[in-house]
C-alpha cells in the first residue's frame, strides 16, 4: 500500500437564532459578512440545532 497523506482543516463554527426561536450551527466562513439571513437561508446552510436529540 502506497503512502497516503490525509489532510484535514479546521472550521469554525457559530450559533444563530432566527427571528422564528430556531437555532442554527454555522460555518463561519459561510455566514460571514451576511447579517440578514431568512431562516429558509439558514436551514439549507447551516445545522438546525432545534432538531438534536440532546434538546429534548
């Protein structure tokens, strides 16, 4: 087996609240310099952390 190199980058992430009282997890290099984002917008970029488990 050849030598295989893996690489991995680190990615910061963000908690926002849409204005329905849904939480979100973000990258931050996806929601950065957008302040205004629907929660349609969110849900399509981001993590709904409304729907984990350990919420309940």
């Amino acid at each position: 087996m050849p030598n295989e190199t893996a690489e991995f980058s680190r990615q910061s992430f963000k908690w926002v609240k849409a204005e329905t009282g849904t939480t979100y997890l973000c990258p931050v290099d996806v929601i950065k310099g957008r302040s205004d984002l629907t929660d349609e917008e969110l849900s399509v970029l981001c993590i709904d952390e409304s729907l984990s488990p350990h919420n309940d």
